[in-house]
C-alpha cells in the first residue's frame, strides 16, 4: 500500500468511526497512532506519544482556553441573559420582529464574553424563547433566531474555535480576533435583516412589541453597563495591545467572577461546578488537540497535503474555485459533523493547500482570511439538518414545537450566511482592514 493510499485509508477509517459515534479524540488519536505506526515504526510513536504532549500543552499560547472556558462558566452563572435581551427588546422591541431582533443582539452580546456557541443559545433561549411565544411569535421563527444567533458564540470572540484553528496552523490569536470581529458584527445584522424581510413576508409572525421612549431605552443601557465594560477591556485590551489574550482572559474571569458574585449568582457549589466544568472541557480540547496533532503528522508523512496543492496547481483551477470546494465540502460536512471535528479534520490537509495560492495576498492574510471563511461555513452546520446542535438545544425547550417546523425556521437565516460568505470571499478587506490598521 502507498502512503498516499494508507492516508486514503485512514481517513475513511476516521469518518467511520466518527459516524458510529466515537469520541473525536480517541478516533483522530487511533487512526493517527496506526497510519504513523505503519509508516514510522511502533518505537518512533511511543517517543511522540511521550514526549509531544507535555511540550504542546505546556506551551503558553494554550493557557488561554482553560481561562475562557471558565470566563464563559462565569458569565453563565451570573445570569446576565435576561438583562441583555431586555435591554435589546427596549431598543428594538417595538418594531416587527422586534422580540426576535432582540435576541440575536442579546445573544450577540452574551457570545462576546461567552466565546461557546452551544452555551449561547442554551441561555439565551431559556429567557427569549418563553418570551416570544407569549408574545404570538411563530414558532418557526423564535427557534431559527435564537438557534442562528447562538452560533455568534463560535464567531465573535473569544472564539473557542477560533482560538483552536489559530493553535492548530500557527496564527496569531490576537490577529485572528480582530479579524473575527466586523464578520461577527456583519452576521448579527445579516440575520436582523433576515427577521426584517421575514416579517414583512408573514406579518403575524414577529408581531410588534409596546413603543418605549429614549428615557426608557438609555435607562436599560445602565442595566448592562458592567456588561459592555468587560467586553471593553478583555477584547479593547487585546485590540490595543495592552494585553495579550490569555492576559486578557485572566482579566475577564476575574471581572466575570466579580459580576457573578454582585449578582448574588454565585455560591461556593457553583463556583466549585464551573471550574470542575472548566477542567472537563479543557482537558476534552487538550485531548482532541492532541490527537489531531498526532494524525497531522501522520497526514504531513504521507505527503498527501502537498501531493494535493501540487494536483491542483498544476490543474491550474483558479484559487477561487479551489476554495469554493472546499467551502462547500464544509457544508457538506456540517450536516453530519460538528464545527470543532470539521475543523480539525480538514485543516492539516485544506491550509498547506489554500496557502500556496496566490490571492493577491501576503501568507498571513491568506491564512487569516481562510480561517475566518472556515469558521463562518462551519457555523452553518450547527443549524443545518440532521445535525444541527443549535436547533436540537431550542427544540428541548418547547415539546410543542416540531422539530420539522424548528428547522423550517433556520432557513432565512441560512440564507443570510450564504450571503455573507459570498461578501467575505469577494472582498477580504472586510475582515483583513481591521487586523491591519491595529497591526
């Protein structure tokens, strides 16, 4: 068997073991172990799996995702969910619609200092859902807005995800946050846009809220103040350069912590909770990281990353057309994977490729660019059917709402990130600009 066939191999093997519902640490960590075993020999893997660990996950860069992990258990704990979405609806409430608008600002908001997607919308939907259906709101239409405004989470940062894919190819964190930032701010207005042309479709859908007055409006402002001051200083910190990220996330925990205890949201149990939490999801990434680094190197033995960006240079597709497939493959993906799997699936083979090409820009951008393209495709599969985490938490929230009539209702949404993938393609200024004017 050739190396490129074994590669072949083992990555059918992993879509299997994937599919059958192995935890993706331990299939990317087996089918690298065997392919790197076949190729390199059983002693060569037992020094990696000896001695790569420690030197990866000691490294100062990871520090920072135990820290926002606990950042966003803290901002959960201290219940600012219902604060957020009554500031929102006092502002934009009394349009059509305006209940749904409200949550995706609130769930905008809240993903800023959260960083999770699936956290996002779990919270946010237990305050806004309710809500909106005493309201008359469509069913279809609350599930959609709150299941697509969670998947802010994964896109504004602290990302998560994001943090993970910079970590993974090398990139710097504090780059790729302030690259993430105007597609971040571009997906909460895409999919305000969206509720606006929905309920102008089918008025009964989003009905209007009571009119507030400016008084009113500036009065719920002071509710979050404490809010926006954290979101301030951990991401302006990082912006400015007065802090760098994993800075910035001890600051923020510190803050969210504060915010919890003054909210009278905290007790020892829960602190105590948040940071077993903490361990649990930080020491589930670690592994994963470790096993996709593992079947990165395995990949990288193959050549296959290479022997793919020489095929398709030398056929002399245009780079645009090699970056929609692989867009596409994505979405294709997210209909059955969830974001962090795609990711580290199709980085060690899709980055040295879309790299190598020329789009009229330096490497870094091209990294950059390609990183934030990766994440917003990847958010689609957390609404898109049969997977579609983001739906499946909102459904568990109201048994009468179908899950046929939740998914119908992610469409508009969709759709509105088709479009902005399609913006984000043709102009990369719009999330280059920023990194370089704070560069």
């Amino acid at each position: 068997m050739s190396n490129i066939e074994l590669a072949l191999s083992m990555l059918a093997l992993l879509l299997v073991l994937m599919s059958i519902r192995i935890p993706i640490a331990i299939a990317m960590l087996g089918c690298g172990a065997l392919g790197y075993t076949i190729l390199a020999g059983f002693p060569t893997t037992l020094n990696y799996l000896s001695t790569v660990p420690y030197s990866k996950f000691s490294t100062y860069d990871l520090s920072v995702v135990p820290l926002f992990l606990l950042m966003g258990e803290l901002a959960t704990r201290a219940g600012i969910t219902t604060e957020l979405f009554r500031t929102c609806n006092t502002w934009v409430g009394q349009f059509k619609g305006g209940l749904a608008m409200a949550a995706v600002s609130g769930c905008a908001a809240f993903g800023a200092i959260c960083g999770s997607s699936l956290a996002t919308a779990s919270t946010m939907g237990q305050v806004a859902l309710p809500e909106m259906k005493k309201n008359n709101y469509a069913g279809g239409l609350a599930a959609g807005c709150l299941a697509a405004g969670g998947t802010l989470g994964i896109l504004i940062p602290p990302s998560m995800v994001l943090i993970i894919f910079a970590v993974l190819t090398e990139q710097n964190i504090s780059k790729m946050f302030i690259a993430a930032f105007v597609p971040g701010l571009l997906a909460a207005g895409g999919y305000i846009l969206a509720i606006a042309i929905y309920v102008r479709i089918f008025p009964k859908a989003g009905p209007k809220g009571e009119k507030t007055t400016w008084g009113q409006k500036f009065r719920s402002t002071r509710d979050v103040w404490h809010i926006t001051t954290i979101f301030l200083i951990v991401l302006g910190g990082i912006y400015l350069g007065f802090f760098t990220p994993t800075e910035a996330a001890a600051v923020g925990v510190i803050l969210t912590g504060i915010l919890a205890l003054t909210h009278g949201k905290l007790t020892f149990a829960q602190f105590k909770d948040s940071i077993i939490r903490t361990a649990v999801s930080s020491a589930m990434i670690f592994m994963i990281i470790l096993g996709a680094d593992l079947f990165s190197v395995f990949i990288a033995l193959t050549n296959l990353p290479n022997l793919g960006a020489e095929l398709l240079l030398n056929a002399e597709m245009s780079p645009y057309l090699i970056l929609a497939l692989m867009l596409l493959s994505y979405f294709i993906l997210g209909c059955f994977m969830d974001s962090l799997a795609m990711i580290l699936l199709t980085i060690p083979i899709y980055f040295p490729i879309i790299v190598a090409m020329d789009f009229g820009m330096s490497v870094e951008d091209t990294g950059i660019w390609f990183g934030i393209l990766a994440l917003v495709v990847v958010e689609v599969g957390l609404i898109t059917p049969p997977v579609g985490m983001n739906v499946f938490i909102i459904n568990s929230f109201d048994k009468s709402l179908s899950l046929k009539e939740s998914f119908r209702g992610v469409v508009p949404f969709i759709l509105s990130d088709f479009s902005r993938v399609f913006l984000l393609v043709l102009f990369p200024p719009i999330t280059l600009a920023l990194v370089h004017l704070l560069s």
